[in-house]
C-alpha cells in the first residue's frame, strides 16, 4: 500500500440523541395565593423569605414547577413536549380552585420552550486538541475541564463535546432544533474523529 493511499478511514456519524431536561414558560391565566396552595395542596413548597415563587413536584409526568402569584410559571424536568404540556394542564387543573381570577372556559395555557437540555453519543472518538485548533467557534482548556465548547448562532446552541464521542447540547428551542445543532456538529466533527477503540 502507498503512503498516499492510506487515508484516514473516513467516518460518517449520524447522532441520536436523548432528552434529559425541557425547561418552559408558561401563563395560567390566574392569580394565585401561594399561602393556601402550600397549605392545601400536597408536594408544594413555599419559603417566600428565600425565593418569592411557590415549588410544586408532580410524580406523573416527573416535573417540577415553580408557580408565581401571577399566574406564571416554570416547568422544568419534561422530557419531551408532551409531558410538558400534560404537567402544565395538569397543574391548572389543581390550581384554579385557589384563585380569584378564572380562566375562560376551554382555557389551555401555552407554554414556551425556553431550553432543552440533549445529551448525545456520535459513536466516534473526537481529536479535541485539533478541533480546538481548526474549527471556529470551539473553547477547550483541558486542564480546567476535559470537554470543549462548540457554539453556534443559529440554531443558538451550545455543544459540550467530550473525547469519547458524547456530546450534551443545550440552549435549543425545539426538538428539531436540537437534531439540527447535532446533524451540524457531525458534519463540522466528521474529518477530525476516528472509530472508537474496541473494546478487549
């Protein structure tokens, strides 16, 4: 074989990734006396002199809620849209009885999607010395922490990229925003990885 023909194996990775956090936004359309529902509904917590919001867990779907007298709210711990979407409904449905304003009938909050956290595994070993090196946009200091940071303005995201191929991906809006984010970072990622070592 000549020296020029040995190129390195060329490698094509197709990301999956997997949701860990959803974190949303959301309006109830009430007003709420944070006072009674900790006292009346089980799972909340309120300390008003450490934080002005109110903490509700529900157990299905596992999220936790913080509720604000004026009807906003936070939902973080969905893993996908639909369980944030259920925790929210499920949560007005608990909370309209300890309010002095209703909402219309028929009612159903929106919410906004304000972060998804995604962790992913491309299946390949990545040279982060060189990535750090050649593509723009990357931080790595290896000697304060072992991933490196890939950015990007659109989808705005941000990419923490490790060795052995994971990757966690914050910042998206959407789960189409995440698949996208990650399809770049293989495409960006591809010439400067390699197949994982077997395993003996």
């Amino acid at each position: 074989m000549k020296k020029k023909d040995r190129k390195k194996e060329k490698v094509t990775i197709k990301p999956t990734f997997k949701i860990e956090n959803i974190v949303a936004s959301a309006e109830l359309g009430l007003e709420l006396d944070l006072y009674t529902i900790a006292s009346k509904v089980n799972d909340v917590e309120y300390e008003p002199e450490q934080f002005p919001g109110a903490i509700l867990k529900l157990k299905e779907p596992k999220t936790s809620l913080l509720l604000f007298k004026n009807g906003k709210i936070i939902c973080t711990g969905g893993k996908n849209e639909a369980d944030v979407g259920g925790a929210i409904e499920r949560t007005l449905r608990m909370l309209v009885n300890y309010s002095k304003v209703k909402p219309p009938k028929g009612f159903k909050p929106k919410f906004t999607v304000q972060n998804i956290v995604a962790s992913a595994a491309l299946g390949v070993e990545l040279d982060l010395y060189t990535i750090a090196s050649k593509v723009e946009d990357v931080e790595y200091e290896p000697e304060q922490f072992p991933g490196a940071i890939l950015k990007f303005k659109s989808p705005k995201t941000s990419l923490l990229l490790f060795k052995n191929g994971k990757i966690i991906c914050t910042g998206g809006r959407s789960e189409a925003e995440v698949e996208t984010a990650l399809n770049m970072a293989a495409k960006l990622l591809a010439p400067y990885s390699s197949p994982l070592p077997q395993k003996k």
